[in-house]
C-alpha cells in the first residue's frame, strides 16, 4: 500500500500524425499518469501524400498554427520533459525534413520522426501502459498508415507498418466499398498469418469513433471509450453500417463529427478486412497509444511494473482522504471477511479489486455528506484510472456506494445491472459494507481497528474486540454496520 503521494513529474507530448496534430499535459504520480491538458487539430497533413507524395498544403498550414500556439502553451506551463514525435505523413512525405526545420526554425520544437517499426513499438507500449495484462494484437490506424503489434501479455513483440490509413485509401474517383475491400485484404494477407489473434486492441481516433457509434446504438450506459470490448460481430456490424452511409448519414450517428466522417467508412472497411483475415474474436479500444507509449518508456522499470488500478486509485484516494495508513489498515483487517464471498473476477483479481477499494475507502471524507454517496460513486465509475475493465469499474462504484451507505439499488441501477453479474454485484456490496463497519468502528483509525476483528465461521459473521475495548468499538452504530453486512452474505451474527 502506499501511504505517501510520490511526487509529481509534468511531461508533454506532442504527436504529429497523419490526420491530427495534439498536445497533452501529463501530470505523472508514480505509475498514476492524469491527462491535465488535451488539445488537437484535424490538420490532415498526409491527405494528398497518396497523389502527390508530399504534405497537404492547407494541412501544414493548419499544422504551423497549431504548433506555435503549442510552443506557448509549453513556454507557459514548463513541462519537465517534451516529447514530440511524428508519425506516418510526414516520415514518408518528400517535404517531411523540410517541414520538421520550418518547426523548429518557427516554434524551436525538435521533432523526432518515428520509423514504422517505433510507431508500432510505442502504439503497443501505450496498450500496455492502460491494460498491462493485454495479449493479442495492437492497431493503430493512423491518417495515413496502420501500425500492427503482437502483445504477449509480457510486454511487446514485433511489428510492421501497413499503408492501410485513411488517406492512403482514398481514391480520386470515388468511394468504391467493393474495391477497397480488394485493396485492404491484398495488403493485409501476405502478413496476416504472423498476427492471428483473438483479441484487437485498437488505439486511434478512427477505432475510438467507431465504438462511440456502437454505444450510442447500444444505449450503453457507460461512456467510457477506454477497454470499451465489442464480440468481432458487433464490430463487424458497426463497420459495415458505417461503410455503407453518406457522408451526411454519417454526420447524423452518434459521436461522429464532420471532419472524422470523411474517414470513418475507411477505417470501418479496414477494421472488417482484420476481423476476416486476423480470425479476431474480440475488440478493445484503446484510449491510449503512441503518446502514452512515450510517456510509459521515461519511468523506471520498477514504476512501470505496477498496476495502473492500484497506482490510480492509490492517488486518488490520498489526494481527497485525510487518513494515509487507512487503505493497509482496512485491506488486513477485512481480509476473513472478503475471502468467505462469491469470487467475481477470479481470485488474483479480486484481490486487485479489493486493494483499490480499500485505496477509495476515504474518497469522500472531504465531500459535502448530501450528495457524498452520488459523487463517489460518479467519480469511481468513470475516473480516469487505467487498468480496469468496465465491469470492474462497475464493481468498484457500486463497492464505494456500499462505503458509504449507498442503497443496493446504486445511483445508476442500469449501468451497475448491464455490467455486473448477481455474484459480483452481492460482493462488491459486501466488499463496502465490511470498509464501511471498519471505517465507522474505528473512526478510521488503524490503531483502534487493530484492536477489533471480523472473522466468518460456520455461517456466522462473528466480530469481537480485545479487552477493555468492547464498550469503545462495538456500540450501537458497529451493530448495525455489522448486521447489513451479514444480512448480505447471509450469515447469522454475533458480538
């Protein structure tokens, strides 16, 4: 457990891609990585690489603006580091050296232009940053290429580079499905064999959009695009419904905007040219990809290899708690307790899952007590913490709800009952029931926990305190903590 914030390090990123040019403002805490600061153009720099082997006019000009106000945002904040990389566009464009001096002649920004096989190699680096436990097959589609990866659960293998982007598909005479299904399987057959796969892991603002339509027909209540799964049939729906729309139909679906609907039906018959020729089972987006991949590569190899849910939570939790050496304190004392309910995510994760709540347990401590039960649930549910799936961060708001006195119902009922199971809705409520009795039993005060314990034996919730401490810790408010836990695990109770 961590009971000291590490202290903070600001990194930039500048990414120069084939469609977007973006800055993000990372404040890092450890493995903990917060986006502060967002900011993209659709530039569209490799639009016209395919016809003319050169950078977009009206592109670079878009770009230039976008990069001298990113070098002032820069000069204003004073990151500790910058990075800035380029990707397919303007590595390949014949003006690409002569547009990286006029940057840094005109901003004094240093690019540094990744090979294909560097893009790939981040692309998955920043997969495994936000999902440490991928296996699979990262793609990255770009404006202009698309960067394949395999992931071995470890870390990453190889990979190569496809001209299989947007603008490298476009042709002059049309939108024509048919042909460009001809092209994308033509291009991706002579290398499909080397990255079969059941699971995809997507990183690009195409993917991301794609899954932003699948939710809105979905209704999913959820909007978290980040470890966002779709089963290869309902990917392969959603990309064919985009392949065949107009550009205004397009404009008209959820979370499409008027510059990404030029390209969406590309990237929605490249996705369908995977799914057919990867074998793929299964689809995860990912939020983060080649700038988190550089940002992952500064930390040191012992805060790379911590999981990014307990990192995350760990943060959280000291940044609004008042009590540091709580979250170690509770994790020891309810661990009977959790080991005699139903296993929601298989024990290692669940023993994950238990640590991060323990880590939330004083999230609320400075929140005003109406409305601290909907806003730690709100925060939990969609905070931005890397390394949990969407039924996971269900289980841990609904586990927080329970913390602090929250119904069973939760304040979203539909988005806790479309992702978690019976089993994993009854410990995740038992999970806050057991952190909310120690917190209130204790004052959340390791040194008063320690001298209580919750042990569960022959269908009995059985809680005592050492002498001289009984009238302290067990009263009337510890009873009834007591009772609603048992009364969810379906134990008698004793005192």
């Amino acid at each position: 457990m961590i009971e000291a914030l590490p202290p903070s390090r600001d990194i930039a990123a500048i990414d120069i891609g084939s469609n977007s040019v973006r800055l993000v403002l990372y404040r890092l805490e450890g493995r903990a990585i917060w986006t502060v600061f967002n900011e993209k153009v659709l530039a569209g720099l490799g639009r016209d690489l395919a016809a003319t082997g050169r950078l977009s006019p009206e592109g670079v000009t878009l770009a230039m603006t976008a990069l001298r106000r990113f070098a002032a945002v820069l000069e204003g904040v004073r990151p500790e580091r910058t990075l800035i990389a380029a990707t397919a566009a303007v590595r390949e464009a014949a003006d690409g050296p002569e547009f990286c001096e006029r940057v840094a002649a005109e901003t004094g920004l240093r690019i540094r232009v990744l090979s294909g096989e560097e893009e790939a190699k981040y692309a998955a680096m920043g997969v495994l940053a936000g999902a440490p436990d991928a296996h699979g097959v990262s793609a990255d589609m770009g404006g202009a290429s698309l960067e394949l990866t395999r992931l071995n659960g470890d870390g990453v293998e190889h990979g190569l580079t496809l001209p299989l982007g947007p603008f490298a598909l476009l042709d002059p005479t049309g939108f024509d499905a048919d042909r460009l299904r001809r092209t994308i399987d033509g291009r991706l057959k002579p290398v499909a064999r080397d990255f079969q796969s059941d699971t995809l892991y997507a990183v690009g603002g195409a993917w991301r959009t794609l899954a932003q339509v699948h939710m809105g027909l979905r209704d999913y209540p959820l909007r978290v695009v980040h470890q966002y799964a779709l089963s290869a049939e309902e990917a392969l729906e959603t990309a064919r419904l985009v392949a065949r729309q107009s550009r205004g139909g397009l404009e008209k679906l959820p979370g499409v905007s008027k510059k990404r609907a030029e390209t969406l039906p590309y990237a929605g018959l490249v996705l369908e040219g995977l799914i057919g020729r990867l074998g793929l089972k299964r689809i995860e987006i990912s939020a983060w990809g080649v700038r988190e991949g550089l940002v992952f590569e500064t930390l040191d190899e012992t805060i790379r290899n911590t999981d990014p849910l307990l990192a995350g939570t760990a943060a959280l939790g000291l940044r609004q708690g008042v009590a540091p050496a709580l979250p170690g304190a509770l994790e020891g004392w309810i661990a009977d307790v959790v080991a005699a309910l139903p296993s929601a995510f298989g024990k290692t994760r669940d023993d994950v899952l238990t640590a991060a709540a323990c880590n939330l347990a004083d999230l609320g401590a400075r929140l005003h007590p109406d409305h601290r039960v909907e806003l730690v649930f709100d925060q939990v549910l969609r905070a931005p913490v890397a390394g949990q799936t969407h039924a996971e961060r269900a289980f841990l708001a609904a586990a927080l709800n329970a913390r602090y006195g929250g119904d069973a119902a939760t304040p979203e009922p539909e988005a806790v009952n479309r992702l978690l199971d019976e089993d994993a809705g009854r410990r995740a409520r038992a999970l806050g029931q057991a952190i909310r009795l120690a917190c209130d039993l204790s004052g959340r005060a390791p040194q008063l926990l320690a001298n209580a314990r919750a042990v569960v034996t022959k269908g009995e919730l059985r809680l005592s305190a050492t002498e001289g401490y009984a009238d302290v810790l067990l009263g009337e408010q510890t009873r009834r903590r007591a009772r609603a836990l048992a009364e969810t695990m379906g134990l008698s109770l004793a005192i």
